[in-house]
C-alpha cells in the first residue's frame, strides 16, 4: 500500500490497525519481506499483488493474510478503502492459540493455497462490527486494554477461519486432519528434516500410508511438498540475507553446497546465482 494518507492505531508496538481511505494508484517493484502476521482487508478497490513470487489479482471485499517470512510487493493497486491489522507474536501466537481458533495451516502459514477469503454480506457486517469496536478499543486506552484488543483480534481471525471454511469446503476427515498436521510439522521443521519418514514417524504413519492419504485429497506427494517449501524458503534468503549460497545451504540442512545448488536448480531450471541475478535486476 501507499503511504500517504495512512490513519494507525498501535499498542506497545506489537499490534496496529491502520485504515486507508484514498484513491490512488501505487507501484511497488522491489519486493519486501514480512515481518510480523498482516491480515489486509480490501474493502473498495482491486488490483494485483505478489506474495511468495506468485500473483494474485484481487477486487473489493478482500481478506488476505501474510506471515513472517513471505515475500509481498505491489503491482499495482487503486484503493478506496482498506484496512490493514498487524500483530506481532508476542501479542497474539498463533501457535499457542490455534487449537482453539484453528487458522494456523489455514489462514496463517499456509504457503500452499491462495492466501485470500471473501466474505459476503453477512460475513462483512460481523467483521465490520469487530473492527469497529477495535479502533474504539484503541481509542479508550482504558484498564485490561491488552486483553481487549486480543479479544477482538481473535474474534476477527475466528469469523475469517469460518468464511474460509464455508467458501472452501474444507473437509474435516481423517486426510484433511492429517494434511494439515503434516503442513504445520514440516513448517516447522523443513530446515533441518527432508526425509518423508521421519515426518510420518512422528504422525504415527508409515511413509506409505501417509502418501496414500495425500492422494485421496488429490495434493501432491509428501516428498514434493518439503522440496516446495525447501526451494520458497532458499529463494526468501536467496533474496534477503547477505548469506553465501553455502551459508544457506547449510541454514537450509544441506551438508553439500554442490548439492543443494543441483536440488535448487533442478526444482528451478536455474542456479542460485542465476535466480539472485535475475530478480534483483
């Protein structure tokens, strides 16, 4: 988003809302990388975006939601209207929160599915309600204000989960439930573990078993999902660390930096210097 014309309300530096009321059309080339949990509400306006170096193009009454580490820029955009809620996680851990909310692997850390939920009428009167009452909270700086905004915040994530869920059909069955497990585990864990069966082993599966589940929600393979999120988070530090490639390739657990440019320009067509060059042109 453009700056200019930028209302924000900030508690302690680790949640804001800001509200955009313009019209104008911006261009960002140079991508950025997110810091912290953003959720945009475009609520008059469209235009594209990048994140993760994929394009999405948006049109009013957009949700999208980005996590640390993923790469936004700005194609274009000409915005009346927008929001946009930012959270650090030591105010609100998504983590910590998600058995009771669910929006992890869903909303938030989900590198795999189109980050955007589109609400309707009725889904946009209960969010408007939320927010409103958020600004307000900001506005009041009264007793318990932490607890407050973290109350709203968390209704707003919730309301969004189930918009996503209605639109999506997300299934609860056993694959989906395990998907999603798997998702969150190799979030966590890509760096240091590659192998298919030492995922399944700590979901109780065997590597067998766990593919066949993958293939009855018609996903790709176990295996090809870790080298996804292998190669997305070689081309973050690729983009946005000062790192050679053989510190990334040992940041990303590759004993061989021979081996680690093979994998990545096998996935690519490119090499890591090659794809560095390219986008920073």
């Amino acid at each position: 988003m453009a700056v200019q014309d930028i209302s924000t309300y900030s508690f302690k530096n680790i949640f804001s809302v800001s509200s955009v009321q313009f019209e104008k059309a911006c261009v960002v080339n140079k991508p950025e990388q997110v810091s912290g949990y953003n959720i945009f509400w475009i609520k008059k306006g469209k235009g594209q975006y990048h994140i993760d170096f994929e394009k999405y193009n948006f049109e009013d009454n957009t949700l999208f939601f980005l996590s640390p580490g993923q790469v936004f820029a700005v194609d274009s955009e000409k915005i009346q209207e927008a929001y946009k809620i930012s959270f650090a996680q030591d105010f609100y851990c998504i983590q910590t929160h998600d058995k009771e909310v669910s929006c992890n692997g869903l909303l938030f850390n989900n590198i795999y599915e189109s980050p955007f939920v589109l609400p309707e009428t009725n889904d946009i009167k209960k969010l408007d309600f939320i927010l409103n009452n958020l600004i307000e909270e900001f506005q009041l700086n009264e007793t318990a204000q932490y607890d407050m905004l973290q109350s709203y915040l968390k209704q707003f994530i919730v309301s969004s989960v189930r918009i996503k869920k209605g639109q999506s059909q997300i299934k609860e069955d056993v694959a989906s439930k395990l998907f999603k497990d798997f998702s969150v585990l190799v979030e966590m864990n890509f760096k240091s573990i590659h192998a298919v069966n030492e995922y399944a082993s700590r979901l109780g599966l065997s590597p067998k078993s766990l593919t066949k589940h993958f293939q009855k929600i018609g996903t790709t393979s176990p295996s090809q999902f870790i080298k996804n999120r292998i190669i997305l988070e070689a081309k973050r530090q690729l983009l946005y660390s000062n790192d050679s490639i053989k510190t990334i390739a040992y940041n990303l657990g590759f004993n061989d930096p021979a081996y680690f440019s093979r994998f990545f320009a096998k996935a690519t067509t490119q090499s890591p210097n090659s794809f560095k060059k390219e986008v920073k042109k």
